[in-house]
C-alpha cells in the first residue's frame, strides 16, 4: 500500500503503523533522564530508543493479530496496584519525573500487558523437564598428558582423582570435575557437550582436542555418571529456554517487518 501522507513529523513507520516524532522524543527525553538519574551517560542512545518503540509496536500488532484484547477495566486494576505502593503525591511526582500525562501512563501500562500476554503465549510450550545428563570432565593443555590421563582413566584410575590431580579448571577439578547435571546447550565448549550426550553412563569420551581464536589447543576428557531422559528443569535453565524462545520469536518479528526509519 502507498505510504500514507502524515499529519506530523515521523519517527518511523512500521508495517504502516506510524510512530511520531513527538511519541519518539518524549520517550528519547524519559530514556535521558532515566540513564542521567541513575549516573549513566545520557548522549547517543536514538537508535536504541527507537528501536524499543519499533519493536513494542510490533508485539502490539502481533497481540493484535493474535486476537489480545485489553480492556480499560485491565489497566485500571494494574494502575491501582501501583497507586497502592505509596500515596498519591508520590505517584503524581513519579509520572512528572519520567513525564507523562496520566493517559499517556495508561497507554504505557497497556503495552506491558499486551507484552507480558504475547510473552505468555509464546512460551506456553516450553517444557518443564528435558533430557539431561550429569558428568565429569578434565581439562589440560598439555596434548602428552592429557593422552596420559586417558589411557589411565581407560585403565580404571579414578576419575575424579585424575581430574583433582591434572585438570586446570579448579573450579571442577578440586570437586572431581564434576559438571552436574545439564541440559543440551548449557556447557561453554560445543564439542564437550556434544561428546557428553553421545555417552552412557560409565563411558568415558576420547580426547577432545578444541583450538581457540586464539590459536591455543585445549584437551578434554568427559565422562557420564548419569542421564535422565525427563529431568526437572531448574528455574534459571527454564527461565534461559523461555528467554530464547521469545527471542526467536522476536526475531521472526523483526525479519518480516517493513520498517521505514525517518531520524537517525
């Protein structure tokens, strides 16, 4: 469809949707005074409050198309949950130091509601339990010893004596190298985790060679004591899966947009 004539000046369209250069001011103006407050350099954040506004208007128009409504009665309740935290005076100042009109307060409220649903919907099936597998594992830097360590860890040494001994990460090693249990996608080194979840328990990986940008070779042995095909997924882990998740989804947000940018 043709680009519409506006009214006013322009920030951005999106999808068609117009955001005015007056909405992109007041929040560059709030954004300012919010990083000033707070000690921060308050210079050179455009782009990133722009964008917040392109991207909150895109989960608007998602919520839109996904059918959320948000009814006057919904703000109202979450505006007297937050008039309930101190007294009036103290709310009144609040919308003054961040410069906001009562309405224009109302309207913010209404994109966090529309948020945190579409947040909800889209997270909806992330799981509670995955498969998990629990193992320890030994860093060296040291190609010779690290295939010394194997051969005797093969042989029936223990293992997490071996790591207290010769593994450079203390952090594991003082423990037996033990990792805990952790889900695909939780561990630093790709190729360590990937060697872990191609184990049994009581088998014990071959030597893991891993060269960094930097040139230098790292050495890993890994062995699995446990797998648990349905484990309990801990708050964080669950709450990291739910944060991609929403991110991917964003993303696709992003990639099938037809932004028009009009300030820099």
């Amino acid at each position: 469809p043709p680009t519409p004539t506006p009214t006013e000046p322009l920030a951005a369209l999106v999808n068609g949707e117009q955001i005015t250069l007056a909405e992109y001011e007041a929040e560059m103006a709030r954004y300012q005074a919010q990083q000033s407050a707070a000690g921060g350099d308050a210079t050179n954040y455009s782009e990133q409050v722009l964008n917040a506004l392109i991207e909150r208007t895109l989960i608007t128009q998602a919520a839109t198309a996904a059918g959320v409504v948000v009814t006057p009665e919904m703000v109202d309740q979450r505006l007297a949950e937050l008039r309930a935290v101190g007294d009036e005076a103290a709310f009144q100042a609040f919308l003054q130091t961040n410069g906001w009109t009562e309405e224009e307060f109302r309207k913010t409220l209404e994109t966090e509601i529309v948020t945190s649903e579409m947040i909800a919907r889209v997270t909806a099936d992330v799981p509670t339990t995955m498969e998990q597998v629990r193992a320890s594992y030994i860093q060296m830097d040291d190609q010779a010893l690290a295939q010394s360590v194997l051969e005797r860890a093969r042989a029936g040494d223990d293992f997490a004596f071996l790591a207290d001994q010769n593994s450079v990460d203390r952090l594991t090693g003082v423990n037996g190298g033990d990792l805990g249990f952790f889900k695909v996608g939780s561990l630093l080194v790709p190729e360590v985790e990937a060697a872990a979840f191609a184990l049994q328990p009581g088998e014990i990986s071959d030597l893991i060679a891993v060269t960094g940008e930097d040139g230098k070779t790292t050495y890993y042995i890994i062995k699995v004591t446990e797998r648990d095909p349905n484990r309990e997924l801990t708050t964080n882990d669950r709450y990291d899966l739910m944060q991609a998740t929403f991110d991917e989804w964003l993303k696709g947000l992003w990639e099938n947009a037809v932004i028009e940018r009009f300030v820099q």
